[in-house]
C-alpha cells in the first residue's frame, strides 16, 4: 500500500472519530447543565479550553456563550476540529480511497455531510439539538459497522485501527478533563456532594461507559473508580488502556515498526499509575494534558514510520 494511501484512510478514521466524539460531548454537556441545579454555574467555554482551542476561539469571537461555543464546535469552518470540518475531511479521504474503502462509505459520508450543512441551525438552537447530534452519532457508528463487517483485515484495516483508537484515546482523557473542570467549579458550592455525582455521571455516559462500568466496578458512581475505569479498564472499548492496546497489537504487525511498537509499550506500563491519582484537581488535570501531548507524539511517530516514506 502507498504510503500517502495509508494516511488518508488513517485520517479518514480519525476525523470520523472526531465527529462522533465531537457530537457525543456537546450533548452530554448540553445535558449536564439541565441536571445540574440552577444554581451552579457552569460555562460552554469550558469545551473550548479541554479541546486547547481558545486561540481559534477568541479570534473569531468576542462573546463566550452557549450559541458561539456550539457554533464552532459545529459548523465554524475556521475550526479544523468541527464537526463540519472533519466531515469535509472525512469525504476528501473518503474520495480518494474508494479502491480499498466499502465503496457503500462515500455515499453514507455524502449524506451525513448534506444533513450536517441543511440542519446545523437545529444544533445551534436547543430545540432539536438532541435529535441532530442524536442523528450525527448514529450515521458515524453506521459507518464505522460498515467497515468494521466488510473490509478484509489487511493493511487498510491496520489503518483504520490506528487512527480510530489514537482519536479514541485522546477523547477519552477530554472528557475526563471536562468532567474534573467541571467538578472544580462547583467544589465550593451547597450542592457540591450531589454535582459531583451527576457530573460524574454524565462522563461516563458520554462514553458510552455507564453500563460497563456498573457491570465491571459492581459499585455507585464515584470519581476515583470512573477515572481508573476509563484509563486503565483493559476490556472496555473506549479505555485509554484498550485504546492503547490496539494500538500496540495493529503496530506490531506493520513493517518497521520497532519504534512506534516501543513508545506504544512504555505508554501502556505508565497509564495503570496515571489511573490513580492521589486527587482529582488540577495536578491531574495537567497529567490528562500529558497524556495528551503523548498521543500528539504517537501520531507524530506513526506519520514518520508510515506516511512519508514514499513522498
């Protein structure tokens, strides 16, 4: 396989990833504040700080409120992380690996990418923002179906693989980070105990995790027990650790792969201690954007292995 059709497919994964999570935090969030108690105040800019894009933010808008957030998380063509510029991404990678991509994927992006430009008005406005990102969501885990019955396990699934669970991983600790930003605005307030619980509650859904994680902790929910289960669960799909895992096994498979096989490893023997960390503030909030900048680093070395060999 060419080396630049093996990126596209990576980063066809990864920005389908994107979309998916992108959508799924706007609506857990969007939720979080109708759980919560009127009187916690808690911002829609705080979306923008976990996803490290004030810079793009501030300079396209002055007013940090709900429209503008979910706006550029959306449909700001500007933010190369919105769900509008990730499906156009999507559908130029899409489009140019028809050859070894279920041919059926082009027209599914096509018409996730029509609905998302002739309905962002509903997910901007609160009406029918549930049902658009409930929508948005739906067609991706569709897509991601598709290819995961009809693609033969060969380089181009090795691809997919990669891009899919490196997204994954670096959505999984945003959410984390989102839900401990939360948590420490509202520490101070009379209903800290029952925030607590909700906000925690509401992360777990927003990866699908709640019923997992009931299943494997056989407990209520409790913030040290969801950050060890979405770091360092070993089963659980979307698992820092898991996502890691796959990583490592797609990798080890691969030509040349000694070095990324490597990092990978060592990642893997330091997520168990991350997972337990001797309080949720802002210490943990700064490893989480470690783990971060760690995935940057995979996906630095995975380009440098695999993508411009051939350019």
């Amino acid at each position: 396989m060419l080396s630049k059709v093996a990126e596209r497919i990576y980063w066809a994964a990864r920005y389908l990833e994107r979309v998916e999570s992108t959508a799924r935090l706007l609506s857990i969030y969007d939720k979080l504040l109708f759980d919560l108690p009127r009187q916690v105040n808690l911002g829609w800019y705080n979306l923008i700080v976990i996803n490290s894009l004030e810079q793009d933010f501030n300079e396209r808008y002055s007013v940090r409120d709900e429209r503008n957030v979910v706006k550029f998380l959306l449909g700001d063509e500007s933010n190369y992380s919105s769900v509008i510029s990730s499906l156009q991404a999507v559908r130029e990678n899409i489009r140019t690996t028809r050859d070894v991509i279920p041919p059926e994927t082009w027209e599914m992006v096509n018409e996730l990418t029509l609905y998302v430009q002739e309905n962002l008005t509903q997910g901007i406005n609160r009406s029918n923002r549930h049902e658009f990102l409930d929508n948005i969501i739906k067609a991706c885990q569709q897509v991601v179906g598709l290819w995961y019955v009809n693609m033969p396990r060969d380089e181009a699934w090795d691809m997919v693989q990669l891009g899919q669970n490196l997204e994954r991983a670096d959505m999984t600790t945003r959410n984390l980070d989102a839900g401990v930003a939360a948590i420490l605005q509202v520490e101070d307030d009379d209903f800290a105990v029952n925030s607590r619980q909700i906000i925690w509650g509401n992360v777990l859904r927003s990866l699908n995790a709640d019923q997992p994680y009931r299943r494997t902790t056989r407990s209520s929910v409790k913030g040290d027990l969801v950050v060890r289960y979405l770091l360092a669960d070993e089963d659980f799909p979307r698992s820092l650790l898991y996502c890691v895992t796959q990583m490592t096994d797609v990798a080890s498979g691969l030509p040349k792969s000694k070095a990324v096989v490597t990092f990978l490893r060592q990642l893997q023997e330091e997520i168990p201690a991350c997972a337990e960390p001797e309080e949720l503030g802002e210490v943990f909030r700064d490893m989480l954007n470690t783990l971060q900048l760690t995935m940057a680093e995979a996906h630095t070395l995975i380009g440098k292995t695999w993508f411009l060999s051939d350019q």
